[in-house]
C-alpha cells in the first residue's frame, strides 16, 4: 500500500479485512439458502466447506441440533474436507 491509499481513520484490522475480503471472493463463490434449505446432509461425502456471512444455521446429527451458526466468520462443512470422510451433521 502507498500512504495515499489508505485513509487515517483506517486500522491495520480495517485493511487486513478488505484485503481477505477480496481474496476470498475472488475464490470462493458466495451461495444464498431460503430458510429451513439443506445445506448439507449427514452421511454425504462432503466436497466444499461454508463460511457464514450473514443469517443463520444450525447442525443437527441423527435429527438432534448439535451446534448453531449465527456469527459471521463462522465456518462449517470442514471435517469431512479435511478428513476425507461423509458428513457427521446435517
């Protein structure tokens, strides 16, 4: 960055954040879910990953909601990437 590109009220966070921002669009294709949607399905071999922007979710395993999803940054869908094994939760 030049001086001149960044404002003074502007933090190191600020500039780091739009600087993630960008990379992550830029890689990552932004996907929307009506309310009650499925994302993903216990037992599925999972092939991506989510990171919540806005709204909410909630995991459920054999029908019992385990974990809920509310914060943006949140992520989820990740297990079953790394471990190369079907979906835990719904």
């Amino acid at each position: 960055y030049r001086s001149s590109d960044l404002t003074t009220d502007a933090t190191i966070t600020q500039v780091v954040d739009a600087e993630l921002d960008k990379t992550y669009s830029s890689c990552m294709p932004q996907r929307s879910f009506k309310s009650g949607e499925i994302i993903i399905q216990q037992g599925d071999q999972g092939d991506e990953m989510f990171i919540l922007e806005e709204g909410e979710c909630a995991a459920f395993i054999d029908g019992n909601k385990v974990q809920s999803y509310n914060k943006p940054g949140e992520f989820f869908g990740e297990l079953a990437l790394l471990n190369n094994e079907p979906r835990k939760a719904s």
